[in-house]
C-alpha cells in the first residue's frame, strides 16, 4: 500500500474557501487512479506560498513526513507546495533522505522539473509584484487611495479606492489640530479624547503616538497629508526576511513618494496644516540634550503604584524635576495623576540600598539559606531526573510502536490521538530535563555585596550634588544588576510616599532583603527574610 499525504493550499482570503475542498478532492482523483492510500490531508487556507516557515499546514506535513507517516505528497500542482526555490531545494533534500516523492495532477516531479517550477513559480511572484505596483501606480493618478484604512474617511462600497469624508470623524481631526496648534502635547490631547469617550482608530485608546506620529515613516494624523486634500503613496516597501519569512516596511527615500492633488478629501485648512507641520519641524530638530532628560540610575526602573506603568520624568530644571504615572500622563488610564519629587525617590532608594547592604547578618543569612536549599533541591533534582529518564525511555518506546503500527496497515485515525499525547509528553519531559541539568551550584562572594554598597554610596553623593551622572555609567550599570524595579506608592490626594526596591537578591528568597521605605525614613518589613530562594535564578559571582 502506498500511503499518501495531500497538500492543499489558497494563497488569499479574496478566493474562495471552496478552493482547498476542491483541490482535496481532485487529489483524492488521482490517488484512486495511481492506486495509492489517502491517509492524512493536510491544508492552509488564504497563506501565501513565498515562504515555507509561515505556513502552519505545511510545516505540519514536513513533520509528519519526519515521522514517517506517508510515503508520496500529492498536491494540485507545485505552485500549491512552493514558490521560492530555496524552500523548494531545502525540503527536497528532507524529503529524499526519508524517500518520499512529490507528485501532482501530471504525475510524479522529478528534481530537474521540481527546480524548473519551483524557479517558475518565485518568478510568478516577483513579476505579480510589479503589476500590483503598476495597478497602484494607477490608483493614484485617478485620485484615489491605494492605502488601507484612514481616519476621518468611509469607503465608497463598489468604488475600491474612493473615500469620502466622514462628518463626525472630521470634526475629531480637526480639534487634534486646533488643540496642537494651540500648544497641547500629544499626550494631553489623547487623554483629553479618552476622557471624552471617543472612539480610537484602532483599539480601545487614544495614544500619543497615534497622533504624533513617526517622522521618519510619515505616520500618524499629525503627519497625515491626506488632510491637507494630498494622496501620498509609496512611503515604505515590504520586504521579506530570508531567516523568518516574514515581511517587514523598509522606508522609501521621499524622492519615490507619488503624490496626487485630492482637494476633495481636505479636512485641515493650509493655515493650520503648516502650524502643525511648524511646530513638529521645531521639536524634531532639538538636539539630545534639548529633547530628553539625561540618564538617571532609576530611568527605566520605576513603576506607578496604582497601575504599574512606567514613571517618567517632568519638569526641565534638575533640582525641580518631579515623577509621574507615564500611562496617566500618556492617555489617562490610570486615575493616579500625582506627583512626587524625583530627587526625594532617588534619596529614599540609595538610603535603603545602603543600609540593608551593610547589614552582614542579613547577608549570611541569606548565603547560607540559599545553599542549603540548593543542596536539597539538587538531592530531590537526581531522584526526579531518573524517574524523568526512565519515563521518556517509555514514552519513545511507544511511540516506535505506534508507527510500526501504522505501517502494518493499522488505521490511522485510532492511533493519531495516543501519538499526539506522547509527543507532548515527551516534550514537556525533555524541557523538565534540561531545567534539571541547568539547576547548578553557585555561590555568591562576600566581596560583591561591598561592591555594591560602594557603588550605591556613590551615586548617593552623586545624586545629593544634582550630577547628570554623565561619567557614571559604570556605576550606574552596577545599580542595575542589583535592582529590578522601584515601585512608587504615592496617594492620589496625599503628601508622603513609599517606595518598594524589587532588589534581584529578593527575588532570589522571595524575602524582604530589600524593604519598602518612605520619604520620612522608615522602613516597613523585617528586612530579615530568609525563604527559599528560587533555584533557577543565578546569583552575582566573582
């Protein structure tokens, strides 16, 4: 008996469904002639064919043709299985090894035909693109949109590429504009619209950058010149990386860009278009030092309280700068708009680090709990290991059972289930094992906790001078290794605060080596907790 696979496959969701039932069915025609066995089908549905590695049906197949599951692949023809002559020539090598043919409706494909159409079929592609771009080319001279959705625009339904202005979506852009040109930020307009209630573009929220933009790229409304009654096409090109298969935008130098006059899309009047494009051209030209604030040791490190979303900073001058909730500040979904004084949080930070890191108590404690756990655990690790070797032993003699079965003329569809669960079985042990093998003994230095201390002093005395710790990225890449994260707890309506240091030895004993302190100088929590650490977290070494 000759066991086959078929392969069915429509490249877009514009075709019809009833295209891969069709294609199954004509197979299933050619196998009855030729005499052969159908036993599995397998299919992808409105997937292109110009990769291999982002076709769920077709890597299902190569992993059954692996496992020796079939013994011939038949599909409509080679355009069906590939398009590109590398995934061709790749899975013909696999193919070969394991001695499995291809054939299609005109019979078996040999190497040299295999080749001749696996060119032929890439070719196809390449040259399809250049009429898509040519068809497109041809959109926008018409004066119409060979984009895809716009805001502020409704399509015309029979008329591809004709919008027409949406009345109560216009008068959205044109706030965002006169609020801009007014001197709101993004971000204020955006929370302003999501207090409102009004509807995003896409998703559930406004966001700064769906209206500021990328300038680089020409997105976002800010940027968006079809307002201005301007159809821009050919901003960025799709190109596909040869390692994933996937396609990703490179951007198009302006001198490619098509443009076409659209005076009947405008939505913003030339006077305040240019305003905008003003104040954009200004802020985009500000150098780094202008634009953003330099480095502190806890950028990046510090979460809100409320929400758990980034803080960032505010205010120009150093000794005035002060924090705040960034999803607040972004587009008002967190409800906590307090803000606290940034030097007050970095003090309060230092104070905590410092002390605890000279508590040697603390610090013995911890060492020496961390490794008696770790020497009970690597006791239970061996006894687990073998009972895990002893099981996937099983479990692949199973599975060598299971297949012998198939090709003894076992029905197929009794045993694909048992096959699937001993597959995932056995995957879940081989990641159990390596876990177990990776689970080594470390120590931790006591000359590295000193380190620390030493380093934490300094960006102390740094922070007290107001220094923009320019010449401190050593030390502040030390603090780093030692905290995760800062957590601000700030009342909406209150005038404290505390912070909560995630240090990464904490996270190592799920303790309080690190403790919660506030603005006033205490310290809530023992500081003394010494529960088992996680083991599979490494600690510092020297």
């Amino acid at each position: 008996m000759i066991r086959v696979a078929i392969y069915a496959r429509f490249s877009s969701d514009l075709q019809n469904d009833k295209s891969v039932d069709d294609q199954i069915a004509f197979c299933r025609e050619v196998c009855a002639r030729n005499g052969m066995t159908v036993v599995l089908t397998f299919e992808d549905r409105a997937v292109s064919a110009s990769s291999a590695k982002n076709r769920p049906g077709f890597v299902a197949l190569m992993r059954a043709a692996a496992a020796r599951l079939f013994d011939v692949i038949v599909a409509e023809d080679m355009d069906r299985i590939f398009r590109d002559q590398a995934d061709y020539h790749a899975a013909r090598k696999e193919l070969d090894f394991l001695g499995i043919t291809i054939h299609t409706a005109t019979g078996k494909v040999t190497k040299i035909d295999g080749a001749l159409r696996a060119l032929m079929g890439e070719m196809y592609l390449e040259n399809l693109a250049l009429h898509v771009r040519r068809g497109l080319e041809g959109v926008i001279r018409d004066g119409r949109h060979a984009g895809g959705r716009a805001y502020g625009y409704s399509t015309v339904p029979g008329s591809p590429g004709e919008l027409v202005i949406d009345d109560a979506q216009a008068k959205i852009v044109q706030h965002i504009f006169a609020r801009f040109v007014a001197g709101v930020t993004p971000r204020a307009i955006a929370a302003e619209l999501n207090a409102d209630r009004i509807a995003a573009p896409r998703g559930t929220r406004w966001n700064a950058s769906t209206i500021n933009g990328n300038n680089a790229r020409g997105h976002g409304m800010l940027l968006n010149e079809l307002y201005a009654g301007r159809i821009v096409w050919n901003k960025v090109r799709m190109v596909k990386d040869p390692t994933t298969g996937k396609r990703i935008s490179r951007i198009n130098p302006k001198e490619q860009h098509r443009i076409t006059e659209a005076p009947q899309l405008r939505i913003i009047d030339d006077v305040t278009w240019n305003a905008a494009q003003a104040i954009k051209l200004k802020r985009s030209h500000l150098g780094a030092t202008q634009s953003r604030a330099p480095r502190r040791p806890l950028s990046g490190l510090l979460r809100c309280g409320s929400c758990g979303g980034g803080m960032v900073s505010i205010g120009n001058r150093k000794r005035s700068a002060r924090l705040q909730c960034g999803t607040y500040k972004e587009s008002g979904a967190c409800t906590n708009s307090r803000k606290v004084n940034r030097d007050a949080v970095e003090a309060a930070v230092f104070a905590g680090l410092k002390d605890e890191l000279s508590n040697p108590i603390a610090i013995t404690e911890y060492i020496k709990a961390y490794n008696d756990e770790r020497r009970r655990l690597a006791r239970e690790a061996s006894d687990q290991m073998s009972k895990l070797t002893r099981r996937n032993a099983e479990v692949s003699r199973e599975l060598e059972r299971l297949i012998d079965a198939i090709t003894q003329g076992v029905d197929l569809a009794t045993l694909v289930p048992r096959i699937k669960e001993l597959e995932i079985e056995r995957a879940d042990i081989d990641g159990k094992l390596k876990c177990a093998n990776e689970a080594d003994m470390v120590t931790l230095h006591p000359a590295t906790i000193e380190q620390y201390r030493a380093d934490v002093e300094r960006l102390a005395d740094l922070a007290a001078e107001h220094s923009d710790f320019v010449e401190s990225a050593e030390l502040i890449e030390a603090l780093r290794r030692l905290v995760a994260g800062v957590i601000v707890h700030a009342e909406p309506y209150g005038r404290g605060f505390n912070v909560e240091v995630q240090g990464r030895l904490a996270q190592l004993t799920n303790s309080d080596l690190f403790p919660t302190r506030s603005d006033g100088g205490g310290i809530s929590g023992s500081g003394r907790g010494t529960r088992t650490p996680d083991p599979r977290i490494m600690i510092p070494v020297l």
